[in-house]
C-alpha cells in the first residue's frame, strides 16, 4: 500500500518527511520483526520506549517509522509519520487493518471479555458457529502467546481467516477472546465487533489496572458504540448490571433465569435454555452459564436457537477448562483448571463439592503466578481453605519471585483450622494429592490448566499438569 493511501486511514497523523509513493508491506510494533517493506511503530510502552528501537527497525529493512515525538535519529531514506503524544498504539491497529486490508469487516466478529470464562464461551461459540454453516475461528488464551494478540499479528490473523472462509465458500466468523490488556493498549482499535459478550468481574491484574474501577472501565471499552453493535451480558453480578444500563449497544440480559433444571455431572451437563433441554459435554453449573452465553451470542448473530442447541452437542473437553483427566469410572476423579483468580478458585470449589459424595472429599492443588496480582494470593489462600477439605500450596510459575514467598502469602490468608499443606515441587504435590485421596474424592489441579510449561526464574520448562496427573494415575493403577 502506498503512503498516501495509508496515512489517511488515521486522520490524526502527518506526513514529517518521505515520498506519497513509498511502499507498506506490514506493520510490526516490534523491532525484532521488522522486514523489508515495514512500517516501524513507536510504541512507548510501561517499561520501555519504541524510539530507542529506532535504528535496529531501519537496520532490520524498515522503509517508514511511525513517531510520537521527535527523535534525533537519521533516517536516511525511511519515511516519518508523527501522530500525537500516546496515539501510537491507536495508529498501529488502525494501520495493521488498512494494510491486511480491514478483513474484521469480512467478518462476523465476536468479542468476548471478562475475567473468567473468555475462553470457554469463544469456544463453544465457535463449536456452534461451525455447525451452523459458517467457515469459524477462534483466537484466544489457546490459540497463542497472548489472550489477545497485537495489532499487527491479530489482523494477519483475520486476513488468513478471510481467506480460508473464502476458499470454503462459507461465510467467516471469528469468536475472539479480548483482554483488558488488549483494551487498554488499544489492540483492537478500529475494530467493529457484530457481538459483545461479558462474563463476569472478579478480582484480577490490580498490578496493572490498580483498582477494581479502572478494570472495569478497562473491559468497558469493548462496549462502546465504536466497537460494539449487540452486547450480551451475564447481569447476575453489580458489574453487568451496570455495564448493561449504561450501553448504548442492543443489549441482550443473561442471567441464572435464562438456564434451568440443570443437571451436571463428571460426564457432562444437561438444562434447559429457551424452554428446550439441551445437552452439554462439560462438567459444572459454570460451564452451563459460559454455554448460554455462547449460544444467546449465535443467536445474536443468526443463528437458529435450534441449530444452535445443536452445535454443542459434539463439544468435548476444553484444554485445562474443569478438564477431567482421569478416566470415566477410575477413582480417584482429577479434574485440571485454570481458576487462576478467588472467585474462580471459588467457583470451581463448588462445582467439585457438587460432584462428589457426602462421603467424599475435595482436595486441591495450587498456586499463584509469580510477578503479578500479588493482593489476591491471600484472597485465594481464604476461599481455598473454606472450599477444600485438603490444601495442598505447591509452585505455580514463579518467574523471578521467590516460590516460599509466594506461598507464605497464600498461606498467611488461610483459615484458622483448615488442613493446609506446602509442597514446592508440583509434581510431588499432584502425587501427594492423587495418592491420598479415596474413591469417592475429588483432586483438582487449579492455576496453569492448558499450560504447558512452568516459568522457574530464568528456565521455562516442559511441564503440564495434565500429562502429570495422567503419569501418576497410571503409576498408581498399575501399582494396584
């Protein structure tokens, strides 16, 4: 695309130096990936600044930079494009779309946020998309590095997706997770979502957004009428109450009345939605409501309530998402879950006390990430010991923190009384679990869920609690 073509596409920004004729191939926020043919975007960032990267970007092949301010680097032959001071981030989207050429408008887009649940509902939405007719794709937590990729990445993304459905012959659909990272930093930016769905707002990422207000406002954003045509909002909580009395968007309520008569078990969930019973192959009430969601979000887009009833009949296990690793009929039951935040911690407690006997027990293993939220490790050490008959505290990915201090915080908000247990290794930890429970017992796994590494310091090792859990199920039957 030429840069005249280009630069109209964000009216704020202006032309400092080069040629109307000049060529834009791609557009990379990051130097490390800059080609032949690239548009450098300054991004300054919370711990370092796009400017700085300046001459690698040139060195790499770049034959324009995007600015905020004025540099002092010769750039020889390369263009400058200066936008306002903390607009880079808005230009780089806005640009990453005209280059890819706005495929999100071939699109029926579907964004998804929330604190919990954005993964489960972009995947059963995509589930019953497919079998709708439409050519589906779903980008989220399981799908990259990033719940929500950056701009330029996202939109070579949506462009593949344009392209693949076309080749099908199908119209294209896209079920995206969209963080409050993603929100705040503007990597989707000029995006016009045909649906919005909120899950709900709990306790999470305080390191970054600082209160509870900022992150809603953070999450907010994809509601706005620049992005959002019909918004789907679970209201049984403060903040979906608020967030649907405020949209100006067609908004669509879900609540626990909009799901009845529901019936989990390990081996899947039926209920009623819109008067008909439907059938669900995930364990708990909570992924009954993450299914309502997807499907009052189909139907939002089209889709039959019918068909899309239908579609989730062939819906298996979601990595690391109340996943039951354990074979069906084997005991002890080991379910592995991403709860990562308290109020997903807690849900997931009462799901697990729901599935087992009055004779059985509940025992959990977790941990905290190191490096983030650090206010709710206490919080999740409180809703632990008041949920699970047995605690086990073992390493999440510590990164750069110490794994004792972070489990001393968590242990310092247990409960008076409860049986808490430490145990760094997680390995040792998971097996301890599985090897004290009886046949009516429940172990769950919580924090990594699909992950399939663990971040010790500097090392990022091949570990999956899974594959773990699965390896010493089999010592323990095979020794039986």
């Amino acid at each position: 695309m030429r840069l005249d073509e280009l630069i109209v596409a964000y009216p704020s920004a202006v032309k400092v130096r080069g040629e109307d004729d000049a060529i834009i191939e791609s557009v990379e926020i990051d130097s490390r990936l800059v080609g032949s043919g690239s548009l450098f975007c300054c991004i300054s960032g919370t711990n370092d600044d796009g400017h700085r990267f300046i001459a690698q970007a040139l060195d790499g092949g770049a034959v324009g930079i995007l600015t905020e301010h004025v540099h002092g680097i010769e750039l020889g032959d390369a263009f400058e494009i200066r936008v306002p001071e903390g607009s880079a981030r808005d230009a780089s989207a806005i640009f990453s779309a005209a280059i890819a050429g706005n495929p999100a408008r071939r699109l029926r887009m579907v964004g998804i946020t929330g604190t919990n649940g954005k993964t489960t509902v972009a995947h059963l939405l995509g589930e019953i998309l497919s079998g709708a007719g439409f050519d589906a794709r779903v980008i989220g937590t399981l799908t990259g590095a990033r719940t929500t990729p950056p701009a330029p990445e996202l939109h070579r993304m949506l462009q593949e997706a344009v392209a693949h459905a076309e080749s099908e012959q199908k119209p294209g659909a896209v079920a995206m997770e969209v963080s409050s990272h993603a929100l705040d930093q503007g990597r989707v930016s000029g995006i016009e979502f045909d649906v919005c769905v909120f899950t709900n707002l709990s306790h999470d990422h305080l390191d970054y957004h600082g209160t509870m207000e900022q992150y809603f406002e953070a999450k907010a954003r994809l509601f706005d009428p620049s992005h959002c045509s019909t918004a789907v909002i679970w209201v049984d909580s403060s903040y979906g109450r608020q967030l649907a009395s405020r949209s100006l968007a067609n908004v669509v309520e879900v609540s626990s009345d909009s799901v009845t008569q529901i019936d989990s078990s390990l081996t899947g969930s039926t209920f009623l939605w819109r008067g008909k019973e439907t059938s669900l192959g995930l364990v708990g009430r909570v992924n009954v409501i993450n299914a309502a969601l997807a499907l009052e979000a189909a139907v939002a887009l089209g889709v039959d309530s019918d068909v899309a009833r239908e579609g989730l009949r062939g819906v298996g296990p979601i990595q690391g998402r109340m996943e039951l690793v354990s074979d069906q009929g084997v005991a002890p039951s080991v379910i592995v879950d991403y709860a990562h935040t308290p109020d997903a911690l807690e849900g997931l407690l009462s799901e697990a006390r729901r599935l087992v006997s009055a004779a059985g027990k509940v025992i959990l293993v977790f941990g905290c990430g190191g490096e983030r939220d650090q206010q709710k490790r206490p919080l999740m050490g409180d809703v632990a010991s008041n949920g699970a008959d047995v605690v086990i505290v073992t390493t999440d990915n510590p990164r750069g923190e110490d794994p004792a201090g972070i489990s001393s915080a968590i242990i310092a908000g247990a409960s008076s009384g409860a049986v808490v247990r430490e145990e760094p290794d997680r390995r040792r930890a998971i097996k301890q679990a599985i090897e004290m429970a009886g046949p009516d017992d429940v172990v769950l796994v919580a924090g990594k869920g699909h992950e399939s590494t663990q971040i010790i310091g500097l090392v990022e090792a091949p570990f999956d609690d899974r594959v773990v859990a699965r390896e010493i199920l089999a010592e323990r039957n095979t020794a039986c």
